[in-house]
C-alpha cells in the first residue's frame, strides 16, 4: 500500500511512473550497456506508446556517467538543418569531456580533446563546413575508443531526420558508421515512429540505417505488462473485478498512454478509499473525454501523415479493398492492430468506435452502407419501437428499455449491450435508436424469416427472387469489416449490382 499516485499523463514516466516492458527493458540495457563496440539499435512504434519513456528509463543518464561513458541525448526536431545538428554533436561530446574531466581527475587527459571538438562546432557555416566537420567528428570518435571511453548517443524524434537531412544519404551513412564501425566505440539510440528504411533517402548504391541498425519494434502491453498494471493500482488500494477490467479494456485497450490516464484517476479513488468498479471508469471516461478525444484527433493526424489512416480503418471498420493479408500483418508487427476473438482492434476499442465519425473516401463501402440503412428502414417499418428508443446528445432517454423488450420479445434483444453502444455512437452522431446498433445479419436474417410482412417493401417479390441478393450483401458486409475484403473483390460488380436493386426500393 502506498500514499502516492505515481502515474503520469504526458511527460516520460520515470522511476516509480515507469510500469512493466521488463523484457523490452532487458533487450535494451542489454544490448547498449554491455556492448564491447559500437552499436545501432532504433525504437520503433506508434505515437505516444511509451518509446521516450523506455530508452530513459532502461539507459538512465547518472547510472551511464558513472560508468565512465558518455551521455549525449538530442532531440531531431529541435534542429533546422544538418549543420545546426551536427555542430550540436560535436559541441555536446565536448561537454561531456569537460565533465569527464572534472570527475575522473585519475583517467586520461581528455581536455585538449574537448576544446578541440568545441572549437570545431563554432566554425561558420561556409560551402566546406561539412568536410571539416566530418574530419574532427571522426577523429574525435576514434580518439574516445582510444581512450576506452565509450559514447551513449541517444537521438529522439528520428523521423525529422529525413527534413534536417534533406535526403543527403553521406549523414545517414555517417551515423551508420559511428554505430557499426570497428574504429568507434558509440552506442547509438534511435527513436522513431517510422522504421528507419521509410525515414532514410535511400540509394541502392550504398548501405543504409535500416540493413546496420538492429530494431525494437514497440508495441502495446502485453499480458505480463498488464500485471506489472494491475499491481500499481492494487498499491493504490484498486482492485478491479473482471467487468471492470474488461470496461477498461474497451476505453484504453492496452496502449499505455490511455491506461495511465485512467490509471491516475483511479489512484487518486483509491487512495481517498473510493471503489472503483465499471461504473467508475464509466464516469472517469466522460470526465476525460475531451482529452481522449484531444488524444485520438492527434493520433488520427498522426496516422493520416503515415498514410496509414486509410488502412487501419478499412481492417477495423471496413472496407479494406486494397489491403492484402501481408500488409495486415505489416500493421500488427508495427503495433497498430491487435486481432481478438471477434475482430481487429487498433489501439483500443473506443477508438475504433471513434474512427467510425473519421471521414474517408470508400464508394464502395459508402454504397453498401447506404443499402445497409435502406434495409433498416424496411425493418424499422415492422419494429417501430425500434427508432423510438434512442439516446440523444444531452438528453435523457424517457421510453423504458422494459417496454421495447416486452413489446418485442421474438427480437430477444440484449440491453445492456444496446444501451452501451447507442451511448457509444454519441461519440460521433447527436442521437442514436436501436436499429442503428442492430447488426445487419440480425436485421437480414429477420427479414428472411418473416418475408411475408415485408413482400411489398421488396416490389411484392417472392422470397427466392431476393434470397441470393440479401445473402451476398450481408456476406460481403462480413469480412469488410474483419479486414478480408480479399474474399469480396471478385463479387464486387455483381455486389454493386444487388446493393443498387435495394436502393431502387427505397425511390418506388
């Protein structure tokens, strides 16, 4: 039991705040820390997944200068151009040399070493800044290995490399060198959202980052993280049951980020002697909606840049037309689709749910959609009361669940899962009923069992006229959603075809 609450939203999580990537943080120390030559290694994963947090916590600035190595971090995107980076380089490990100097009177003479790089990092930028920039940084790093005094070179926001850069692949090479070469002794960190080969300018001519520096792809908690979790908050005197876990599930999935937000305000209810059950984390996640949604707004914007916000909705929600089984798996390896039982899930369920507002450009899916809602509507036609209750954006429902269920007992709806997702909806629409969270294969299947009362709906048809048509339709409405539009490609125009018979329907 604990009086603090050690969660943070937004900085790195230090110390107490960082919870579980035990393994991740074994990998990293492991391959930096204990390295006897130079080493390249990237962090790699989506935003805000923690990457910052776990290079400071596994590699700790005071635990490496009292190693007697060197510790310089940079951030990639406080610079404007190469020059201001590289100069920032040199004049770091200069610093760092006169630190050296100062605490370890007893090792070499690295003073003179230390003005010399300082020096060189004041030269103006001239056409040949670059070659007497190269030439010191070099030497530079050859005398610290002569030394037997290793460098720590950590450099956060990777990504802007590729602006800072402007493509000239001799700086990628350089940091390649300094990682991998024999005549160094640097062990460098990269973090980034994007793999390196997508960051680099690459020419097939040389070698680059991406085949020389080894990657840690990081991806959401896994179950031994969630435990690591679960264990904090029990310190803070919460102790969730298993409806609860699973209505956190639903809100933050395991994405860190999301967790330490609801982890903060479940501490604090815990340690004011609070029970938090699921209808706690109901009332924390409305509470913080406006900053979820702050989160997702940004992390759509992130995914749109990637150019991968098209893709991730089509394996969540659908229609992945143009996606194949390895470009799914390509999203998984980079941790922004997890599967489940039931379907995809990118990030967390919530967000899913929030993606389904985002627009997109999918005729195809818009026009199955729209034949979706048209075949709604026959059945709302049957089951009125299905369109009468409805959450609208603040407002409170005033038809009793009780009265639907007992007017519609054949449906044998479920309530709790009705109410939940209508409540769901409201994320992104003022108002939400019953038959918009009703599944179209309920709907389809309703419909064939009952054909007499909508046989004029349909243009007074029999049953085996539209029978093939309804099937498809709702096949196809399947594996969309669950990212095997591969499945549907070759029905595509015969699929069009039928979507648009319904259609017709709705004009007559």
């Amino acid at each position: 039991m604990t009086d603090k609450n050690v969660f943070v939203v937004g900085p790195e999580a230090t110390g107490p705040a960082f919870i579980g990537r035990r393994q991740e943080v074994r990998q990293l120390r492991g391959r930096v820390l204990e390295a006897r030559q130079s080493t390249g290694y990237a962090v790699v994963g989506p935003y805000r997944i923690g990457k910052s947090s776990l290079v400071s916590y596994a590699l700790r600035e005071d635990e490496i200068r009292g190693q007697g190595q060197l510790y310089v971090k940079m951030v990639m995107k406080d610079y404007i151009s190469a020059y201001h980076f590289w100069t920032a380089l040199l004049a770091g490990i200069g610093m760092e040399l006169e630190e050296y100097s100062r605490v370890r009177p007893e090792g070499p003479d690295v003073t003179g070493l230390a003005q010399r790089l300082q020096h060189a990092a004041e030269q103006p930028q001239d056409e040949n800044w670059y070659i007497r920039l190269h030439g010191e940084l070099t030497i530079g790093m050859r005398k610290l290995k002569e030394h037997r005094i290793p460098l720590v070179l950590i450099i956060d926001e990777f990504d802007h490399a590729a602006r800072v850069f402007e493509g000239n692949a001799s700086y990628f090479s350089l940091l390649r060198t300094f990682g991998t070469g024999a005549d160094y002794l640097v062990n460098t960190v990269l973090i980034a959202r994007h793999e390196l080969h997508t960051i680099e300018e690459k020419d097939p001519a040389t070698s680059n980052l991406a085949g020389a520096y080894e990657q840690l792809i990081l991806r959401d908690m896994n179950e031994s993280d969630m435990e690591d979790y679960y264990g904090v908050l029990a310190d803070c005197n919460v102790f969730l049951d298993e409806e609860a876990r699973e209505r956190l599930y639903h809100y933050a999935g395991t994405y860190p980020y999301l967790l330490s937000m609801f982890g903060r305000q479940m501490a604090e209810m815990g340690l004011m002697g609070k029970r938090v059950d699921s209808a706690a984390l109901d009332r924390i996640f409305e509470d913080r909606l406006p900053m979820v949604d702050s989160h997702y707004k940004h992390l759509v914007e992130s995914l749109r840049q990637d150019r991968d916000l098209e893709k991730i909705i089509g394996v969540t929600i659908g229609p992945s037309m143009d996606m194949t089984v390895r470009d799914i798996k390509h999203l998984e390896a980079l941790g922004y689709l997890k599967e489940t039982e039931e379907r995809y899930v990118a990030f967390s369920p919530d967000f899913c749910e929030y993606l389904r507002g985002v627009q997109a450009d999918f005729p195809a899916w818009e026009l199955l959609m729209e034949t979706e809602r048209t075949l709604k509507g026959f059945f709302g036609q049957a089951y009125p009361m299905l369109k009468e209750f409805r959450y609208v954006r603040g407002q409170e429902d005033r038809t009793p669940w009780d009265r639907v269920k007992d007017t519609y007992p054949e449906l044998k709806l479920n309530g709790d899962m009705m109410k939940k997702s209508m409540k769901s909806m409201l994320r992104w629409t003022d108002e939400a009923t019953v038959l918009d969270v009703l599944s179209l294969d309920a709907v389809i299947k309703r419909i064939k069992a009952e054909w007499e009362k909508y046989r004029d709906m349909f243009g007074g048809k029999d049953l085996a006229f539209w029978e093939e048509k309804l099937d498809l339709i709702n096949e196809a409405r399947k594996p969309m959603a669950h990212a095997r539009a591969d499945v549907v490609r070759p029905h595509l125009p015969t699929l069009r075809v039928y979507c648009e018979q319904v259609l017709e329907l709705k004009q007559k």
